[in-house]
C-alpha cells in the first residue's frame, strides 16, 4: 500500500504535479509546515509594492536501491529578483571564522564547559 502513496514522476511544474494526488499530498505537507511553523502570514500586498513570487520545487527521494520513497515539494520564493535599493537597503550575514569557533571549542573543551547552540 505504501507503494501506491508515492509517485515515482518528478513533475517540472504545478500543472504537471496537480494531477498526482501523491504530489499534492506533499504541496499540502508542505504548506502545514510553514503553519504549524508559524513562518507564513497572508496580508493584503500594498498598492506600491510588488510581492516576491514563489515557485513550487519537487523531489522524489530514493532509498539505496533507488527505489522511490518519498515525494519531497518545497515551496521557495524567488529572492534572486530582489533588487537593492527597492526590496531591501543592504545584506550582510555575519558568520565566525572557523579558527575562532576551533579556539572557542577548544577552550570550552580544556575548561569542562557545556556549550550550547541556538538560532537567533
């Protein structure tokens, strides 16, 4: 029974993929996640501003027998039409260089700390 929940297409487009029930299934996953997530909000677009669009990937994920296991649909917006000045005033990402997270480990490591982790 599990077999038939999967299919073993990779469509290129929501047209193709909207006439799979398994691959809507997966749109649908997908779209609960953001929800139970609570990272999306519908608003009305203002008049002067153009939203980003989105675009639907999809994946078919194997097992080592490549054999189908999974239908994977990702749900992207498409960030690289973002133009500077207009959707946004400047971009940095501020990222540790790896010696200092190596030294930071270490001393951590010599001294018997728990370190923890977490996203801001």
């Amino acid at each position: 029974m599990y077999a038939l929940s999967v299919s073993t297409i990779e469509p290129k487009n929501v047209k193709e993929a909207m006439t799979n029930p398994a691959r809507i299934d997966s749109m649908q996953e997908e779209i609960l996640q953001f929800k139970r997530l609570d990272v999306w909000v519908l608003v009305p677009a203002p008049d002067n501003i153009s939203p980003f669009t989105l675009k639907w990937l999809f994946k078919n994920k194997h097992d080592e027998e490549q054999k189908v296991i999974r239908n994977k649909s990702r749900l992207i917006m498409r960030g690289y039409r973002q133009e500077e000045g207009i959707d946004f005033e400047e971009s940095f990402a501020l990222v540790a260089r790896m010696e200092a997270i190596r030294i930071f480990l270490a001393y951590a490591a010599h001294k018997s700390f728990t370190v923890f982790q977490m996203d801001v």
